[in-house]
C-alpha cells in the first residue's frame, strides 16, 4: 500500500493558475477587473459602439447643443447621455475620451517602465558614481511635485498628444528606477548571479536576462499604480488648458468643456465624462492593490 502510494504523483499547479486563485480570493479585486476590461473594451470598440463620430463635423448640428439625456435631436434620434454645446453626443465622446486617455496613460507608463528599470537596474548593479549620479537625479526630480514639472514642460513643448506622453515619461521614470534598483540590489548578490559572472556573462546579459526579470514584480505593482496616476495627471493638465488639443479630446478636456455650463444646469456635459474617468482609475487602483498583494505578500493588509 505504501509502495503504491508513493507512486502517486502530486499534480504541481501551474504558476498562472496559482496567480489566478490568490488574486480572484478578492471579490472587490474581480469587481474592479471586470470593471476594466469593460471599460477597455469599450475604449477598443468605440468606432463600432458610439452612435456618432464625434471628430467629424460634418456629422454634428449646432440645434442639437446641449440637450438633456434621452432627449430627442433635429434628425430624430434620442441622446442617451445628452450632448454637449458642440452638439456631440456624450455617448460617442466619452468612448473616444476613453481611448485617449488609456492611450496616453499605457503608453507613457511603458516608455517610463522601460527607461526607469533599466536606469534603477543598471545602478545596482554597477554601483559606483554611476548609481550616486542616478539616485540623486531620482532624489531632485522626486523632490518637485509631479504636477509642476508636467506643467513646466508642456509650457515649453506646447500641446499634443506626443507632448504630453514625454512630459508624463519625464514625470514617471524616477519611480520606476527607484524601485527597479530596490529590488536588484536584493538580487545583486545572490548565486545566480555570482554564477553567471563566474561563467564570464557579459553585463549586459546579466542585467537584461537576469537581474530585470527577478525586478519586475515590483515592478508591474508600481506601474498599476502610476499607469493610474498617469491618466489623472493627464485629466488634470487637459483641464488646466495644457494638455491635448481640443481636436483629440480626453476625458479631462470633456469635463473642462462642460465645466462652465455646470452653473446653468447642463450637469451631464462635465459630469459624465467624469464619472467615466472616475470608474477608469478605480478599476486600476482595485487591480493594481491586489496584485500587491499577490506578488508580495509582505505588504497584503
């Protein structure tokens, strides 16, 4: 019977399949993925989904301004969320919002991931004057507030989506190098890799091939968090008037352009768009907590 038992063989879960029961164990966790994918799913299949092109002209009436939600236009047709003074409809305007705004949040928080890990890895592993030179430049640029230096670099490159994406790279990249290096120190000394020097690996190999993977699951937490961050940063510049142009309009813009009607009661031109942002970032931030707590259960509350 022993004998028999011990030819039993144990099935080893897989490493995703394991992932997936730790992270669905939060059923507020789930809530805010499937609130994502929703939204991203939305943002992806706006052409199909919006009732109207918002960018196209031709396709807009000035009589149809500001009309309440589920109120008839000149052409017929009923406006679900209402439209705007351009005579948007709100629907169509707050899915194309979406796409810009996820496109410029994931964009620039993959040109930050890539820069600043390379940046923080490359530190702990070099060490020296080279790894002072790039925390104290991590230190100064932390110092600021992210907000100013965004806003002091779009007064000087202007407005536009390629503006905005390297005044948020700009902002981003120091908290990536500075958790980047963090976590390759850890890794700096350990066997594999004394082994692959006694092996004669280039250091660049190393960095690449085994120091920067072993780095990323901080990694991946902190760009949840900043891809987040990113958006809202966005948001707040395109409403101060710095951020995209009014030909691409994010969720921030829509809700400064709806922010003056507010007065008059034409609530639904700056609050929808904002509700939309806000249910955009909330997904992130649910995400983005338990996949801390996932990949590293030191900090899970």
């Amino acid at each position: 019977m022993s004998v028999a038992a011990s030819r039993v063989r144990t099935p080893v879960e897989s490493p995703l399949r394991r992932f997936w029961s730790q992270f669905s164990e939060s059923r507020i966790a789930l809530a805010g993925l499937a609130m994502l994918v929703l939204v991203v799913a939305a943002a992806l299949f706006a052409p199909w989904l919006a009732p109207q092109n918002p960018y196209d002209l031709a396709s807009l009436d000035l009589l149809d301004s500001r009309l309440a939600p589920g109120e008839r236009g000149m052409s017929g047709g009923s406006y679900l969320l209402g439209t705007d003074g351009q005579g948007r409809d709100m629907l169509s305007a707050i899915l194309y919002g979406l796409r810009v705004s996820l496109y410029v949040g994931v964009a620039s928080g993959a040109l930050a991931l890539a820069i600043g890990s390379l940046a923080g890895v490359l530190a702990a592993y070099l060490g020296g004057r080279f790894e002072q030179l790039v925390m104290r430049i991590v230190d100064i640029q932390l110092g600021f507030p992210a907000i100013l230096v965004a806003l002091i670099l779009l007064a000087v490159l202007g407005t536009g989506v390629d503006k905005i994406i390297i005044a948020l790279v700009t902002v981003q990249w120091a908290y990536y190098a500075r958790t980047a290096r963090s976590a390759a120190l850890v890794e700096r000394n350990k066997e594999y890799i004394e082994a692959a020097r006694a092996l004669g690996l280039s250091a660049p190999r190393i960095v690449l091939r085994h120091l920067l993977p072993n780095a990323l699951p901080p990694l991946i937490v902190v760009g949840t968090v900043q891809v987040a961050h990113a958006i809202a940063l966005e948001a707040t510049l395109s409403f101060l008037g710095l951020g995209l142009p009014a030909t691409e309009p994010s969720l921030g813009l829509l809700i400064a352009t709806g922010y003056e009607y507010l007065l008059s009661g034409k609530y639904w031109i700056s609050v929808f768009p904002g509700v939309a942002l806000l249910l955009l970032i909330l997904s992130i931030n649910l995400v983005g907590d338990q996949l801390r707590d996932v990949l590293n259960p030191r900090l899970s509350r």
